[in-house]
C-alpha cells in the first residue's frame, strides 16, 4: 500500500484497506460462493477450482480501485464483457453475483457506507454484464 501524504488524495483503494483487505474480500466472496446453495448456479459457471479466479478478480479489483495494475500487468486490458460472453448471464447470474458479493463485504466488516457505494459500481458493472434475457 501507498504510504498517505498531504498530497495524496485516498483511493478507494486506500479506503478498503489496500490488497490485503481486497484479499480478505475476494477469498469470502469465493468461499460463499462455494458454500452456499443459492450461490449453485454462479459457482456452476466457475472452473472445478477457483484459485485462478480468485486471483484474476483479485488483481483487477487491485487495479479497479486505484490500486496497483496487477491484472493490466498480467492480461492487459480487462475486456471485461468479452471475456465474459462465452458465459450466459442473465438477471439471475448478476444478482447472485451481487448478492454473494453484498454478503462477502458484509461478513468482513467493511463500513455499511462502503459497502453501499462498492454494491452500487458492481450493480452498473454486473448489469452490464448481462448477455442474455430472463
């Protein structure tokens, strides 16, 4: 993480608490998904083991946030919806999304107004996902 100076404006980076409360995030996010049933279908989408997943959301949270570039670095850019269009995401898969992620961010503790602002840019990201109708 960045050292804070008088010059230095906090990221949402910062604000989370930088790539090992990111970590934290993201590690609960994927142990939710594989443990809770009403998380089947979106877990279903994901490869036997979620490791690489867990990294590649990992890094470009990192990134996303304002943090460092770690999925740029790797991938370049995220392309997001194309790397996504080999799989059906509908109103269902995006609010699983939302909602095993709503509970992740909960069940670490970050703020409530913290979470609501991150719910809202994964709404506007998760939505536009979507590539199929239902």
């Amino acid at each position: 993480m960045r050292p804070m100076t008088d010059e230095h404006t906090p990221t949402l980076f910062d604000i989370i608490g930088g790539e090992a409360r990111l970590r934290e995030l993201v590690d609960r996010f994927y142990d939710l998904m594989e443990l809770e049933p009403e998380f089947a279908e979106l877990r279903a989408m994901h490869p036997p083991t979620t490791e690489g997943s867990r990294d590649k959301l990992f890094w470009f949270l990192c990134g996303w946030s304002g943090g460092p570039d770690h999925y740029i670095s790797r991938f370049g850019h995220p392309r997001l919806r194309a790397r996504h269009l080999p799989f059906s995401i509908a109103t269902r898969e995006r609010d699983q999304w939302l909602r095993c992620m709503a509970m992740a961010m909960h069940e670490i503790g970050l703020d409530r107004s913290l979470q609501e602002r991150l719910l809202h840019s994964f709404f506007q990201t998760a939505d536009w996902m979507r590539n199929t109708h239902g």
